[in-house]
C-alpha cells in the first residue's frame, strides 16, 4: 500500500496537473489500490508557469470509497 502511494506522488511531482480539478485551487488524484483505492486532495502552486518550479500540497488521502469526498 504504502509504495502504491508513494510511487503515486512520484508521478504527481513530475506531472502535478495529472489529477483531476475540483474547484478552482484543488485538484483530486485517484490511487489505484485494490479493492478500492485512495483519493488524494491536493493544490497545486504553478511558480511562473513552469511546472519544474512548481509546488504541490497533498492536504488529505482517504479511501476512495468514504463517504462526503466528493465522488
């Protein structure tokens, strides 16, 4: 589980636009994991439209399936 995660945000630090928007300063990456999988919120701080500089929060990782995540 815990390289699922990590392997997962490997891939967000790289590509930090990868998750899909929830509003408009947060963003939702799905972790597959089975059965279910994780949901990371994260923000994501574009510094001078260059995404090498750019700043990525993950702010909450739940289960995918807990209620009130916004699915």
């Amino acid at each position: 589980m815990r390289t699922s995660i990590l392997e997962a945000f490997e891939i967000l630090q790289r590509h930090p636009l990868i998750g899909s928007a929830v509003d408009d300063d947060q963003r939702k990456l799905v972790i597959s994991y089975p059965p279910t999988g994780y949901v990371a919120l994260y923000h994501y701080d574009e510094a001078a439209g260059d995404t090498s500089d750019a700043v990525v929060l993950i702010t909450t990782i739940r289960y995918q399936r807990e209620s009130g995540f916004g699915d």
